[in-house]
C-alpha cells in the first residue's frame, strides 16, 4: 500500500505544496500570497497561521482528505545539522522561530507539524536544510578568529541531483568526488566528497559570486566605510546584500530573461554584468578543484538559470575542462522532500534526532 505524503516548500512569496502517493504525485501547486497581504506581519513567524490555513484551502478545494502517513517541510536555518531527515521536535520549531537568519523556509518544521498533529498517526519531517554542514575544519577558517565561515546552501537540490547523477551512472553517491553549482536567485556551489560536501558557501548573505538579487563577496574595507558613511541602518545594510545586490543592483531587475533581451537588442552594459557573473561562478566552480585536489568526476550545473543556453555555454567554455559537465537545469525541492519522507517511512533512511 502507498504512502500519502504531503510536502510543505514555504518561499518568499508563495508556499509550493504537493500530494504524493509514495513519489507518484497526485498534485504540484505554487500557493502564491499577496505582497500586500505579507507586509502586514513583522516577522516570519507571524505568517505561520496565514500560510496554514492557505495549504488547508488548498488541500480542501482539491478534495484531498487530511490522512497523510507523513508531511515533510523545507527546513530552516537554525543551526547546523548533518544531512539526512529529522523528525520535527517543539525544539526545533522554537530554534527556528528565535533564528538569527531569518528566512520564510523556516516555517516548514512548524506547518509540518502542526498540521501532522491533527491526523493520527501522521509524521512529520525536514529534510537537508540549507544549513547542512559537512564541511571540512579548514573550511571553517577566516582570518578573523571571531567571524568563522559557515555554509547556507541549496543542500536539499544539490543532495538530490547528485543521487540523481549517482542512479543514472550506475554508481552511489558516496563513490563520486562532484563540484556542484546550484544558479538561481541565490547561487550556491559544493565540493562534494564521496557523499559528503566538504566545502560549500554561504550564498545567502555575502559569500561567492554576486547572483540575480545578492552581491556575494565584496571588499571588506569597502564595505566597512559603507556601513559608516551611507546612512543605512544595519537592517537597510542586510538587505543591500542580501536582496537588492548583484544583477538587481546593476540593471534594475533579477529576471535574467528580460536582461538576455536586452543583450540581443544591444545592451552592452548588461552584456558586461552577465558576462561578469558567469567569469565569478566559473572562478568559484573552479576553487572547487583545488579542494578535491583536482580528482572531479562531473561539474553539475543545477538551478532555473540553468535553463539559458547561452549562460550554460559560456560556463562550460571556462569550466569543461575539469570535468565532464552535466546539466539539471531548474529544481525539484518538492519530489526531493518526499523521496526522502518516503524512505523514513519505509525504514531505508535513518530519521534523526535534532
């Protein structure tokens, strides 16, 4: 008998559901909110009845009935934890609700619960939050004992595309050395090292190449005489870099489509960002190499950016020659959340303590 699972993906300004038999889906829908609706609440949290009530519309205009053996949310970014699957605790809600990043996934562990506890029976689950840590103890080291380098990244993607590539080679994951580059509004990259990433960045607030919406690394005395002479306060500062930076910044718009019309009608100023974009993301993919000590058997490409031939071309003329590069353009966040559910279920997947 399959296993009915609900998948719970919260976002900026939707929440992306999805009904399972087993992987077999009964459905996929982008739940969208209002921008206006959304600004009435002060902090993520706040949001938490608003977004609930509309994944339980949603599920009741479908006539799907609440007895899910499992729902699986998108995990925050409380604190670091290993790969795999937890199983949500009130400890972890409330690690999530008092985070220092905050970040609308962060209700995933608490929708997933709250709404678990209405079915008898029902689990409830997250799965390789964007704060998954792996990484090597040198890459923890900045030159600034107070300030270590953590990783924030689009684990849950990246996990799922290199069991992906992993399946469609006849090998395991935990065979393979991968350098892995998710390009999407933000952009993450991973060395990973059989089955473990060893190294990865932090592209949610300032670190690797500026993306459609971040600025990624910048000069830091630069940005030191920013943060005292500009006049910003330091939330106006957070969000220069973490939202209102990189292509956004530049052109006035993160939707790389509009800019690719731009170039064909002769922008050579956004020629020059993107151009500048893809030489950043090739640097990164290729610092990558020195961590695996040159030993790659595939550089991935993953993420929506992926879906532009011209940007994927112009990287492989930089990057090809490390290794073979294989392409998953876009990202499947929700069959990757109950691929994971479902091996809890099925006893093949340890559920771990938070």
């Amino acid at each position: 008998m399959a296993y009915k699972i609900l998948a719970i993906n919260p976002g900026s300004t939707s929440t992306k559901i999805s009904v399972a038999h087993d992987i077999e889906p009964l459905f996929v829908e982008d739940v969208k909110h209002l921008r206006s609706d959304l600004e009435h609440f002060h902090t993520i949290f706040d949001q938490y009845e608003y977004r609930k009530q509309h994944i339980l519309q949603e599920l009741e205009r479908r006539n799907i009935s609440l007895d899910f053996d499992a729902v699986v949310g998108r995990g925050g970014l409380a604190k670091a934890v290993e790969s795999g699957v937890y199983r949500v605790t009130p400890e972890m809600i409330e690690d999530q609700r008092t985070a220092p990043h905050q970040h609308p996934c962060d209700l995933g562990c608490k929708l997933a619960y709250e709404i678990a506890e209405m079915i008898p029976g029902c689990q409830s689950f997250i799965a390789d939050p964007g704060v998954v840590d792996e990484m090597a103890p040198e890459a923890h080291v900045t030159g600034l004992p107070e300030v270590p380098r953590i990783c924030i990244w689009h684990a849950l993607n990246q996990k799922a595309v290199a069991r992906r590539y992993a399946r469609e080679n006849n090998t395991s994951y935990d065979k393979l050395n991968l350098i892995i580059a998710h390009l999407g509004g933000g952009i993450s990259f991973a060395a990973h090292q059989q089955g473990r990433a060893i190294d990865a960045n932090n592209a949610l607030s300032g670190d690797g190449p500026f993306s459609p919406e971040r600025t990624g690394t910048l000069p830091m005395l630069e940005i030191v005489r920013l943060c005292y002479n500009s006049g910003l306060s330091e939330e106006q500062m957070i969000k220069k870099i973490c939202s209102q930076g990189g292509l956004l910044a530049h052109l006035g718009t993160n939707d790389f489509r509009e800019i690719r019309k731009r170039i064909d009608a002769g922008d050579d100023h956004a020629q020059l960002i993107i151009s500048a974009m893809i030489w950043n993301v090739a640097k990164a993919i290729a610092a990558e190499g020195a961590v695996l000590c040159g030993k790659i058997d595939a550089v991935i490409l993953t993420g929506g950016m992926c879906y532009s031939e011209y940007l994927v071309g112009e990287l492989k003329k930089r990057i090809s020659y490390l290794a073979p590069v294989v392409v998953y353009p876009g990202q499947d966040e929700m069959l990757a959340l109950t691929e994971n559910a479902l091996a809890a279920l099925e006893g093949k997947q340890e559920i771990k303590i938070y």
